[in-house]
C-alpha cells in the first residue's frame, strides 16, 4: 500500500478528495431532480440512517415505531422536494437530515403512522433488527437526542472508513496485517507494542512502525473523503472534521 503523506492536504488534494462527493451534487441539482442526484442522496441515506433510528429511539419511540418512523421519514425525503429547505450556501448533510426529520417528527409523523403498519414496500434496505441491537449496546447516558444523533454520526463516518480500509487490505492480500495493526488505529502512539506487533507480522520493529503509520494516515483520509461527501464544498471539509473530532471526544 502506498504511503500517504502528513499534514494539511494542499487545495489541488482537497479537490481529490472532493470528487466524488454525495452533498454537493443533490445541492447542485436544486431539488435532487436528476437521476444523478436521487442516486447520490439515497446513498447518503443508506449510509445515514441509523442516527436517526437511534435519535428517534432516543425521543422516547418504542423499537417498532422509530423503525416505522425512520423509513417513512426517508419514503418522504427520497420522494419529495424537501431539499428545498436546505441552504445550498451553508448546508451540511448532517444538519440538514436532524433539521428534516425534527420537522418530519413534530409535524407529519402523526398522520403517517395512521397508515397500516406494513402496507408499504420500504424505499430503503433498513436493517431493524441490527440497528436495535446496535442501540442497546450503546451506553446508558442523559445525553439529549440530539448528542445521541451527532454521536452515531461520527461513528457512522468512523465505520465506513474502516469498511474501506478492510476492503482496501483485503484487495492485496493483507487482511491479517489489518487484524494484527487493528488496535492501533485508535490507541495513543506511545501504548502501541511495536515488538509484539512485529513478531506477528514477521517483520522488523522499524517496518512495523512505518506500517502502522501509513495504515493511520490511510485511515484519516477515508474518514477524510467521506465527510467530504455529506458536506457543500471542500472548503468545509477541514472544520468538519474538527467537528467530528469535538463529538467523538464528548466536547
């Protein structure tokens, strides 16, 4: 795997990470009226969906409704023109999809769940029965719905990163060098056993340690690209980030 270099991404790098964003191009087509748009939104809100299960479940929602009510949520976004209330200046997937479905909860929800539960075909692949199963192994807190949400995005965008960097290993063959540097990704720099991760490995103590440096940074930048795709413009890119980092440490 080729290394990845440190330090701030030039613009003509940020530009690379930006190509093949989600947000931008929903934005770009006014309502998400093209076949490319509806695309690249039903991909973020199958990629997206379970903060909001978990902020529904959060809200009070017995496991049954808040699945009821988040794929009749995306029914909704999927078929309607509610992009129009994002500001294409300023809009963040991420606070454009909480803003839509508080909208969606206060105002809709009530005259929807009237329908016969199951009279539908969902619009999404919803996993349910994973997502309660995710929920009840989360932490018991007071933290607010709307905490609960931020923080199952992060995790969100922290998975798909690591699904990436799986398939990325897998591809050349160095699935069990992932397994072997896997506590690393997360650990502080100074606890990481280089020596025993280098008997693993077969290798000497410094390759460990350049291996485990480019799986870090190959990490950040899969992250990286994809908080470029929930997000208006790569110049916005940066400060997400900060603000994924802020929500993961509970700041």
């Amino acid at each position: 795997m080729a290394a990845t270099s440190t330090g701030t991404p030039s613009p003509t790098r940020r530009q690379a990470v930006f190509v093949t964003t989600h947000w931008s191009v929903v934005l770009a087509a006014g309502h998400g009226d093209t076949p490319h748009a509806r695309a690249a939104l039903a991909h973020l809100c199958q990629a997206y969906w379970y903060p909001l299960y978990a902020y529904a479940r959060r809200r009070g929602g017995a496991p049954h409704d808040a699945q009821d009510l988040t794929q009749e949520f995306f029914a909704r976004l999927l078929a309607g023109n509610w992009l129009a209330q994002a500001d294409r200046q300023r809009a963040r997937f991420r606070t454009f999809l909480l803003s839509a479905m508080q909208h969606f909860m206060a105002n809709e929800w009530n005259r929807a769940h009237a329908q016969k539960r199951g009279g539908q075909t969902p619009i999404l692949a919803l996993n349910d029965e994973t997502a309660e199963q995710r929920y009840l192994r989360e932490p018991l807190d007071q933290t607010t719905p709307e905490t609960r949400f931020e923080r199952g995005w992060a995790l969100a965008l922290l998975n798909d990163g690591l699904r990436r960097l799986e398939a990325e290993y897998a591809s050349e063959g160095k699935s069990a060098w992932l397994e072997a540097m896997r506590p690393a990704l997360t650990a502080d720099r100074a606890a990481i056993n280089y020596g025993a991760m280098a008997a693993k490995l077969g290798m000497t103590e410094t390759a460990a340690r350049v291996a485990v440096h480019r799986l870090r940074q190959r990490y950040r930048r899969l992250i990286q690209a994809e908080v470029a795709s929930t997000v208006a413009g790569p110049e916005e890119v940066a400060d997400e980030m900060r603000h994924l980092f802020r929500v993961l440490a509970g700041g």
